[in-house]
C-alpha cells in the first residue's frame, strides 16, 4: 500500500506515529518558510506541514499544484492551541513531513473541486464527470446509494429472496414504453431489445417454483427524460407467490421504515403509510403520486356554480370539464404581481387562467360576505349566496387566498397539482425534514388511446384486474380497476406493482380487448401463454426505483446526482461523446444500412 492510514482518521490517538498519507492536494498555502497542504481522499482532509529545515520535501511542495497526487510521509502531532479545526475529523492533528513524492502532475481543472461546484453548469459537470465524482457531496451520494442497495440485498436475503440474475439481450416487446433494440450480427436482420423492465422474466421464475425472487436490475427505455428519468436505471425487482397485494405492500413497507432508521434522522409522517385510492388522489390531489407533507387539497365546485352566470365556469361544464380549486393558506394580501405569477404558472400546464378570491374578512350575520370582506375580479359575477357555498365549500378562512380552474379535467388535474405544489413552496407549508410515504392503490387497468382508437394499459399487460371486476373487462374496460398499487414519498413514485395474471384465458381476454390479435400474442407472449399452462401460481411482485430513492434520501432534485455517469436530458453522456457514429464495416457485420439524412429545407 502506498498509505499507512486514509485522508480522514487520523486523531490526536495517533500523535506520535509515523505515517504515510497519499491523495489529492485539495488546497496549498505557502507562506514562505511553511507550506501547508490539506490532503484530500475519498476519506476526508489532512492538513500536512512542511517545513523548510526539509529542504528536499520543501523543495517538492513548492511545486505542487492543487489537484496533483501526493504522497507524504511524516509525523503526527497537535496543531498548535487556536489553530485546531473542529469542522474537520482530523482537524486536532496535521502531519510534519519528511517526504513528499509527487505520484502525478495535473491540469487546473474546469472548476474548483474545493469550491461550490454546485453552481457551475451541469453540462460542464457531465463532461467532466470524473472531476465532479471528487467532491465530497457527490462521493456522499455514492456513498448513501451503496449503502441503500447493501441493505436491501441483506433485507431480502434473510426472508428467503434469492437474488437471481435476468438476460439483458432479450425479446422485443412493443406493449409498453419504446425499445432499445440491438440488432444481432449472427441472425440477420433479426434483432435483441434491452430490458425495460425484468417482468416477463420474473413472472416465469415463479412458475419455475422460485416463489421469492429479488435483483438490483439494469432497466433501459427509451423515452424522454426529466429530472427523475434516465434511458438506463437500476430498480429493486422482486416477485413473490402465494401472495395477495397486502402482503407485499407489508412486506415493502417494513422494508422502508427499516431503510429509514438505519440512513436517515427524519422522522416519518405516519405509519402504517395511509392508503389512498387512486380515484381520491386525483380527486384531491390532482396527481396519482401526491406529496402529503402538507394538507392543501383540491375542491369541487362544479355543484355550487352550475347555475351561476359567470360565463367561463359555465363553457367548462357545458363541455364536459371541471371547475376546481384550492386554497392559498394566508394569501389573501399577496400583491397582484404574485397573483398574475400564479396565473402565469397554471398557463405553462395548459390552462387558459387563474381565477381567484381573497377571503379578507368574515361573513356577516346573514353569513353572506359583504365588498369588504372579498377582493377578487370575478365576485361581480355571482350572487351573495354563490360567494358563500363557494367559500363554503373551498374551507377557506378570513386571510386565505381562493384560487379556482376552469378547463378539461386532464388540464385542471395538472394545472391544479403543480400549483398546490407551488403554493406549498410559497407558503412555507412543506416540512422538508419530514419523510411522508403513502400507498396509492384501485387504478384503472386500462386506458383508453384516442389517437390508436384502442384500449391499451394503465401499467403493463400482465396485471391482474380485481376478482369482482372480470365480468366488466369486455363489456366496460375503462370501469375495471386493477390490482396495481404504488408506493409515494414526498410527491415522487418511487415504486410501482402489481398482482399478476396466472391464468393464460384471463391473459387471453385481457389481450383480447387490448386489440392483440392471436397471431401478434404467440409472436410476442407466446413463451409466457405457453408457461402458464404448467402451473403458474398466483403471484404478484413490485419494482421501486434505485436512483429516486437515493435522490430523495439525498436531498437533491435530480436523479442524475445519484448516478456515477448519467445522460443528459436530452440522452447524451458528455464526457465520452456517446451515442456516436459507428464504421460502415460494423454496419456491414451487422447487415445495416442507413438511411440518407434528409437535406435541411433551405429558408
């Protein structure tokens, strides 16, 4: 080894001792006669003192530039009285050294590894990945990311899980998100898909009589990204047998509560975690994965203003859409540049505006609210017993800040759900020191696709509709409800499962209705079909995300700070140029030949 001991455990235990430290120099301080060099690895800190009385180290360090690798060796002992350093593990120690060898020289990087890189751009960052993964909050988050995949091996290892390995080179399935494929050099013509999820693959470890299987998979999708969406991720894959849907959600759920007692202080909002249908979750919430941190929830006023004469409610409702709000705690006295904000913000979700009521005083004895007591633009439109059922109905109180869209159902949900949340940012409601779980369960299994004319599903194709909704599936697709549930922390899905179909003439009907015809079924699922005939148990299983679960627990907003080399948003790793151009001789091996790419149209 060329280190006795790491940049971040040496104490005043070891004064005294010789010993020999190797890492980056983090900092260098000359001040003439004294350098002093605060040693970096992936450890910790060590200052290092070298003296010119050592004239040949002396001489060494003076070359030293931040970022070089070092090794040194010397004495411990106590920094002189004042000049400790409690923020640092080794800060009551430095080492007076006797050598210094520089094992490599280095470029000044792109940005400071000691500094707040943070605010540097990402792409820079990305590019230069292997500098970024230097600083001490990026190993941390490393770090936390090993420790949570370690612990789910040892958790589901000591309940009889085993861990099994699933091909990457599979079959390609167009049901579901967008294949990457990977054309076969010894099959022309022919091609693999990347996994996007294990799942056929798990489902037939349980008819293989496995009964309790688990994998840190590598999945892959090609679809477009966001802050919490990569084209390639890891998620915890686990299948069970014999097992209905409250047994896994128990069975994750210890395993969650046991995750945040051994890496984090926060403390848990509510356990069991609270059971909330899908249907009430878009009907308070607006979003099937709602952040319960705070109570803001959505209101209905489709009831109170149905006969009002306020013209945009009324076009809403006559074309099939929704009036819905939400209350502002407090903000009734927010200034109209805030207000006009807001609208601002719910017109980036589709909506055409905001409309909104301030709450600035109580009713009277009649209970209606008089000019004083209201501050709003759309008031003049509705009758004094209008403004009551309304406030009535949205639990607003004197000081509180009614705000109301009007517009299809999909673009309320969304519009509504990102203001609660933006609400709950602005009003300081959100407890970011407190972990908030939820399990969202009843979804639709199916959905129908206005653009393909056909019914598709919610989640996957082998999930199992509830018992009492079967005899719905071919007569009322969009009113059966699945045996599909999701595990929610702090607004985000970091799981998603299900009960699985076993029976090939359930999967038979279910495929049926999805418009699969019986020869697309036997090319696509006919392995599966054909599996289910030998005695597939009942089964069911879930998959939570590696990568959120770590951004969560890690504090940051996106995924990509948790992953060692991850893509851009728009799907490219900056720091090897990826994906490039290939040799038409590979091409060639791989029977491709590429289209011409058409020549931009001239202006």
């Amino acid at each position: 080894m060329l280190k006795t001991h790491t940049c971040g455990e040496l104490t005043a235990a070891q004064i005294g001792q010789q010993v020999t430290l190797a890492g980056w120099v983090n900092r260098r301080r000359d001040h003439g006669g004294l350098i002093f060099i605060d040693l970096r690895d992936r450890f910790g800190l060590t200052q290092v003192t070298i003296d010119e009385d050592s004239t040949t180290a002396h001489e060494v360090a003076n070359q030293a530039r931040n970022e070089y690798v070092l090794q040194v060796k010397g004495t411990v002992r106590a920094r002189p009285e004042g000049f400790e350093n409690p923020n640092l593990a080794t800060g009551a120690i430095e080492v007076i050294v006797d050598e210094v060898v520089i094992l490599n020289t280095a470029k000044t990087p792109p940005f400071y590894i000691s500094g707040n890189a943070d605010e540097v751009d990402e792409g820079l960052r990305l590019k230069y990945r292997y500098l970024d993964l230097r600083r001490p909050r990026m190993y941390n988050n490393l770090a936390l990311r090993h420790r949570i995949v370690r612990f789910i091996r040892e958790y589901f290892s000591d309940r009889d899980f085993l861990e099994i390995e699933t091909p990457i080179l599979l079959k390609s399935t167009p049901e579901g998100a967008r294949d990457f494929i990977v054309p076969s050099r010894l099959h022309a013509h022919e091609f693999y898909a990347l996994p996007q999820s294990p799942q056929q693959l798990k489902q037939l470890l349980m008819v293989a009589g496995i009964e309790r299987y688990f994998q840190i998979a590598r999945c892959f999708r090609d679809e477009d990204l966001r802050a919490d969406r990569q084209p390639e991720f890891t998620q915890l894959d686990l299948e069970m047998s014999f097992v209905d849907a409250q047994d896994i959600r128990a069975l994750i759920e210890e395993m969650l509560l046991k995750l945040c007692a051994e890496i984090s202080t926060k403390p848990i909002l509510q356990t069991p975690f609270p059971l909330i249908t899908y249907a009430e979750a878009m009907e308070k919430y607006g979003v099937d994965r709602p952040d319960i941190r705070f109570g803001v929830q959505l209101f209905n006023l489709g009831e109170v203003v149905k006969e009002s004469g306020f013209g945009v409610f009324q076009n809403a409702l006559a074309a099939g859409g929704e009036v819905k709000g939400l209350v502002y705690p407090g903000g009734a006295s927010l200034a109209r540049r805030e207000i006009d904000e807001l609208t601002e913000y719910v017109k980036q979700y589709g909506a055409k505006g905001l409309a909104w009521i301030g709450v600035t005083g109580a009713p009277g004895a009649d209970g209606a609210y008089g000019e004083d007591a209201l501050r709003s633009q759309i008031a003049k439109f509705f009758s004094p017993q209008e403004l009551s059922a309304i406030i009535q109905t949205s639990g607003a109180q004197a000081g509180d800040l009614i705000l109301i869209v009007a517009d299809k159902p999909a673009v309320v949900a969304q519009s509504l759900s990102n203001l609660r949340l933006e609400v709950g940012r602005r009003a300081n409601l959100i407890d970011n020191n407190l972990l908030a779980f939820c399990w969202v369960t009843d979804f639709p299994l199916l959905e129908y696709n206005e653009d393909e004319k056909r019914w598709q599903a919610v989640h996957h194709p082998f999930t199992s509709a509830r018992d009492q909704d079967w005899d719905k599936l071919e007569s009322d697709p969009g009113a059966v409800l699945a045996k599909a549930y999701d595990v929610v922390l702090n607004g985000w899905e970091i799981g998603g499962g299900s009960i699985r179909i076993h029976r090939s003439d359930l999967q038979d009907r279910l495929f049926a209705v999805l418009g699969l015809n019986r020869a697309d079924v036997e090319a696509q699922f006919g392995h599966l079909l054909e599996a289910f005939q030998y005695g597939a148990p009942p089964h069911g299983g879930i998959a939570l995300g590696i990568d959120r679960v770590a951004a969560l627990f890690a504090e940051t907003t996106s995924i990509r700070d948790v992953i060692a080399f991850p893509k851009t948003a728009a799907g490219t790793d900056l720091m090897v140029n990826a994906p490039s151009p290939v040799t038409e001789a590979q091409l060639k091996e791989l029977h491709i030949a590429l289209r011409a790419q058409k020549a931009a149209v001239s202006q």
